[in-house]
C-alpha cells in the first residue's frame, strides 16, 4: 500500500509490547520510543482519568522532544471490583514502589474476585497525539469483556491471559495479533487516531 503521507512518531513510553502493538496499528508510520532518541523519558501520572493521564504524559514528552508525541493511557476495569484497578492497572498491588510481574498481577486479580457473582470487565484506551504546541487530538475507546477463572493463552501481555473477549469468547492473550488490534480497546482507539493522521495531511 502506498502511503502518501508519512510521520514519524515518538511513543510516550518504555514499553516494547505496546511499541509493537502500535507499530502495527500505525503501519506506513515510524514509531519511536524516547530511548530511540536518547531522551529519558519519565511522568508521574497524576492525573484521575485516563485521559487526564495521556494528556499529561503527551505533554511532558513534547516539551522534551519538540515533535509529533503519541501518548496512551490504558487499564482494566472491573465491576466487582468497583472499576479497580482501573488507572492503577500497571501498578496493581505494588508495594514500595515495587511493580508485580503480569503474572503476580493477575494472580492478585483473581484471587480478589473470587467468588463474585459478576465477572464483567472492560478496558479502557485514551490515546492522544500531539503535533505542535496548540496542536491535540484525543481519543478514548474500550474493549468488553468479563475476567477468566484461570490465566489462559500465550500471547499478549499484562491483564491479556485473564480477559475474555465478549465477542470471541477467547481470552485477549488467544488472539492473534490482527485479531486483537481490530477488536482491542489499543486497536480501535489507534484506528481512529491513524485516520486522525492522514486528514492532517
């Protein structure tokens, strides 16, 4: 596919899988990482949404890299859980500072739903990309589903092995890798944002 406008994003954060997600969303354009550029990149997520939240990390990486930033904000929420652990997904029961691996997390998860007679979960994605100093655009979507009674499927990553797609029926960590772009809250929030992208050209 010929692609006739090309742009080169920076993604505000360290994390490969969701690098590697993006890349592919964003196929035709080049996603970088801050550590691609030699910029340390690090933003305390004050925010009380996960809008809030992408805003304030594509904002801190823009004044650091003075080009095209790409920020998301994503997590798991749960209804028996009152929405928990919501924007706290990535730092789930850590304690001191110390982050559970994916695995110690979902086991954490599990351990406290058990027994609950609702099961309904979703994600939720905030994305936003910022092109110039008054130049923003956001997006929120999110991918529904309900909580596993055991971690099942090897690929994916974070809350993917315990998340039941409500249209497959197949936990997110079963899914392919265009079967969960097309369908994932990342997915289709990116759809939306890589439109966003060839209008501005």
């Amino acid at each position: 596919m010929h692609y006739l406008f090309f742009m080169e994003i920076v993604l505000a954060t360290g994390n490969m899988h969701k690098k590697k997600e993006l890349e592919q969303i964003f196929s035709g354009h080049k996603i970088l990482i801050p550590s691609d550029l030699g910029v340390d990149f690090d933003c305390d997520e004050t925010g009380t949404t996960f809008m809030e939240n992408a805003l304030l990390k594509a904002e801190t990486l823009y004044e650091l890299v003075k080009r095209p930033v790409l920020a998301d904000d994503s997590g798991l929420c749960v209804q028996a859980l009152n929405g928990a652990p919501g924007i706290y997904s990535a730092r789930y029961g850590s304690q001191g500072g110390v982050n559970l691996s994916d695995s110690d997390r979902n086991k954490l998860l599990l351990n406290n739903i058990e027994g609950a007679a609702d099961r309904s979960a979703f994600f939720v994605c905030a994305m936003v990309l910022k092109t110039g100093p008054y130049k923003v655009y956001s997006v929120q979507e999110s991918f529904d589903g309900s909580i596993a009674p055991s971690p099942f499927g090897g690929g994916g990553f974070g809350y993917d092995p315990v998340f039941i797609d409500a249209l497959s029926g197949k936990t997110a960590a079963e899914l392919s890798e265009e079967e969960k772009n097309r369908v994932s809250h990342r997915g289709k929030a990116g759809k939306i944002m890589k439109s966003v992208l060839e209008a501005l050209s």
